[in-house]
C-alpha cells in the first residue's frame, strides 16, 4: 500500500481495499478504495484515465467546495495529477468538475438545477441540498426527462454529450435514484453595515441574533437597523449610530439553502405572529415556491415592509457578490462560500445566532469546522437496511423526502450548537454498472462508471469525511457511513 494513503486511512482501513483490485490507477495501480462486500463490480477500465474517465456534476452551490476538495482528495489518494482533456478543461488536473463556469455562466446550478439534470440525464451526478418531494422523486424515479427543462444552452464538459444539447439520450434507461448525503455545513446569516451612510459613527465587527429577530429581519418587518428589538439584543448599533435602512438579498432559484433557511424560520417563528409585512401569511406559505418571500410578490401591496433584492444569477457565491454590493444588506449563505469570501477581502459581519436551548448565542463554526449537531438523525427508515439508506426500495413516507415523515433532513434548531444548519446530498441512478445492458446514462463510459463508484466509495469513507472539519464543513456521523457505503456499492 502506498504509504501516504495508509497514513491517511489508517491500519483499521486495509479491509476497506479489498474489492477494487481490477481498478487501475495513474500512481497507484490496482488500488482504489472500497468496501470488502459481495457489491457489484462495474466494467472494466481505468478510473482515473484522463482521455475519458472524467465526470462532472452540477446542483447545490452549498457543496461545490466540499466536491472540490473530494476531487483533490482522490487525485492525492489515487490518482495523482491527471492531463487536462483538452485545453480549460474544468476538471483541471482531477477526475471531476463540479458547478463548471458554463453552469454558472448559465445559472445552471443550484439543487433545482441538480434535481433536473439528474432526470435529463446530462451529467453523471448531481447535488442537491433538498433531495426531493415526494412528488420529485416520483418524477426522478420515472421516465428519463419527466421533470422537464432538459435543453441546454451549453455543454456539459465531458460525456454524455448529444446533439444540440437535447437531454435525455432515447438510449437512457429508467433506474430508480440512490439519494445520499455526502456532508454537512451552517447557513450563515452576512450583513454588510459598510458604506452607504448605514452607520455614520463606526461599523460593529460582531452581531448576535434570536430565531425571532431573524425571522422579523427576513420577514421584512425591520426598516432600519435601529429597531428597537434588534438593538436591545444588540446594542452596539445604537452606540454606533446605525440608523440606515434594512435590504433583504434572497435568492430566486429553486435553492436548497433556502430550502434549509425557511425550515429554520419555519421553526423558530413559523406564525409570523403581529405581522405587517404579509400579515397572516406564516412561513409555511413560503415554501411551496421557494423563491417567494414576504413583500416580493406584490410590491407596495403587502403592507410595510422593508426592501428586498435578488442576485442576477443563480447561487450562493452570487449572493454573496450582490450583499457587498447592498450597503445595509443581509442575506444567507453557506459557511464555506462566505469564508473564502471573507478570506478574499469581503466586508462583511458573520452573527451569532441564538440556540434551540436559548442558552447561547453561538457562532456557525468552530474554527474551521462547521458548528452543527446531527444528534438523533438516523438514516431512512432506521431500521439498518443499506439499500433504504440511500433512498431505494423504501415506502411512502420513509425516505430522504422533504416531506417524508419525520423528516430527518430537517436538521435546523436543534441542540445547543448552532441553530442553523443542513446537510446536502449526491443523486446518483442505480444500475449505472450494467455495461452494455439498459443504462440509465447511456453515454457514460466505463471508465468513468468506474470513477463515478470509486469517487463516492472514497466519498464514504472515514477517510474523506475526516477532512471535512478542516474546511468549513461537518463530517457525517461515523454510524452513517458503512450503511452508505453499502448501499451506493450494491445497488451502483
């Protein structure tokens, strides 16, 4: 064994290298990380050529650092630095692009985005921060392209590719999707109090916040930063004069990370009650269409309520680019996206919120680590089944859905940790390994079938989820992974 991956993987993992020994590697031959299972073995090939082994993904801008750590991880493990396929290629010298510039470019991402292309069949996976509806998954599980908005006005950087970007290929075969989450992260709460004339004495450098002040901030009930309830918990911006006005900056694609937001709000102040903005209307009638917020709809109709933009485009990192550009602004984010923005010289204040205990004010990570809780979340149905774990052969109501029952996804305002917080998942369709029987992404080669199974058997691996810590996002619980794991490389 390669000595720097025993190092990463420990003497407790060499069970974990069985399995895979037909795998080729560019530095590391004959040696990719799986589980020692009766798994079926995909085709035959290399998993890390670059001539045709690379694969891409788009969706949820809430994991695109985390994917492209994973990238760099399992060039570092397995593959070494691999040639670029053709020049700019995405992937650069890793197996895979994840939110590739044409995606964003197009506002092709996003976890709406990524539900959509796992139905079109247009990449080899995708990310969503929501996994699906019932209803959605019903629309995944059906015939290739039954959600719909397959065209594409650009092209996937590596294959499947089809004529004028009209996804899905008549080849594609329908395949039940294995749903699972790869991470964990905070939402944070930005605002940028810098410029504008928003405090004319000088700009706090920390916040705090309740449940209850950030739903009246996002509910649109709070017109200047002097409210009196924000400055009794925060009293600095009276002393510091911050008398300027309150811009929401939301997103107007189908987000996960908004997806996650309402579940918060919806818990922490779900009646809306004393309303002026939308009055009477709870949380709860937001989140059918994710991207309606109080006070949006119907402009000047709705009673008072405080201003609210939108990014151009879709995601996270938009976001971000459109609140330092809104003096007074506050809006919400992934940790991760805002502290590489942060780290690029973003003015911008990261609060502290209030936890479900309400016994502390507490920061969304610690460290570099995300501060969040999976306490008492269990994979579906709970009852150990690998296959239910990854979302097949699971009944009505037992599942990774948003509105299954419990919904177990619904990580938010839990604990004494920080109150916001969600996990994001990976789509991917069972059956890819058939060769050449019915294929769910028919275009798809066998080499990058086989960089598809070994990228996220490495992906549920102790090894990968160790280093989430270390960047801004929560490893998932230990007790998780092996379910996973068995699940995605049984039913692969």
């Amino acid at each position: 064994m390669d000595m720097s991956l025993q190092k990463r993987l420990g003497s407790g993992s060499r069970a974990l290298l069985v399995g895979l020994g037909v795998l080729g590697c560019c530095v590391l031959a004959n040696l990719v990380l799986a589980q020692a299972s009766s798994a079926a073995v995909p085709p035959k090939g290399l998993n890390c050529v670059a001539s045709d082994g690379k694969i891409s993904g788009r969706g949820s801008t809430y994991q695109t650092l985390v994917v492209n750590k994973f990238a760099e991880l399992y060039r570092d493990d397995f593959c070494g630095s691999v040639a670029e396929q053709y020049a700019k290629d995405p992937a650069g010298n890793t197996m895979v692009a994840y939110n590739y510039p044409e995606a964003e470019k197009n506002s092709a991402t996003g976890s709406g985005a990524g539900v959509k292309a796992a139905s079109c069949r247009t990449d080899a996976f995708s990310g969503t921060d929501k996994p699906y509806s019932e209803n959605s998954l019903k629309e995944l599980n059906n015939v290739p392209g039954t959600t719909g908005g397959c065209a594409l006005a650009f092209a996937p950087p590596f294959t499947p590719t089809v004529k004028e970007n009209k996804f899905p290929e008549a080849a594609d075969s329908t395949a039940p999707i294995m749903s699972f989450p790869i991470a964990g992260s905070s939402v944070t709460v930005p605002v940028n109090l810098t410029g504008g004339g928003i405090c004319t004495k000088a700009v706090p450098t920390s916040l705090k916040f309740t449940g209850r002040e950030i739903s009246r901030l996002f509910g649109g009930e709070v017109a200047k930063w002097n409210d009196k309830e924000i400055t009794e918990t925060d009293p600095i911006l009276t002393t510091d004069e911050c008398n300027g006005a309150v811009t929401r900056v939301v997103r107007q694609d189908s987000s996960g990370t908004t997806g996650i937001f309402k579940n918060y709000l919806i818990g922490v102040d779900g009646a809306r009650a004393e309303a002026k903005c939308a009055p009477g209307k709870e949380w709860s009638a937001y989140t059918a269409k994710n991207e309606q917020w109080p006070g949006l709809q119907k402009p000047g109709e709705e009673g008072e309520c405080s201003a609210i933009v939108h990014p151009a485009k879709s995601g996270n990192p938009e976001v971000l680019n459109t609140l330092a550009a809104t003096p007074g602004g506050i809006g919400y984010v992934d940790l991760p996206q805002e502290a590489a923005a942060v780290a690029e010289g973003a003015t911008l204040i990261t609060p502290s919120v209030q936890n479900a205990v309400k016994t502390a004010f507490v920061a969304p990570n610690t460290g570099k680590a995300a501060n969040c809780t999976y306490a008492g979340i269990v994979t579906p149905p709970g009852n150990g089944s690998a296959a239910e774990a990854v979302g097949l052969f699971n009944t009505e109501g037992k599942n990774w859905a948003e509105n299954a029952e419990p919904n177990e996804n619904n990580v938010t305002d839990k604990g004494s940790k920080y109150a916001i917080c969600g996990l994001t998942w990976d789509l991917v369709y069972s059956g890819l390994d058939n060769g050449e029987v019915a294929n769910p992404i028919a275009g798809l080669t066998a080499d990058q079938r086989r960089t598809e199974y070994a990228l996220f058997t490495f992906v549920l691996s102790s090894a990968a989820q160790d280093v989430l810590s270390t960047i801004d996002y929560a490893p998932l619980p230990a007790g998780w992974l092996q379910q996973l794991r068995e699940g995605f490389q049984e039913n692969f």
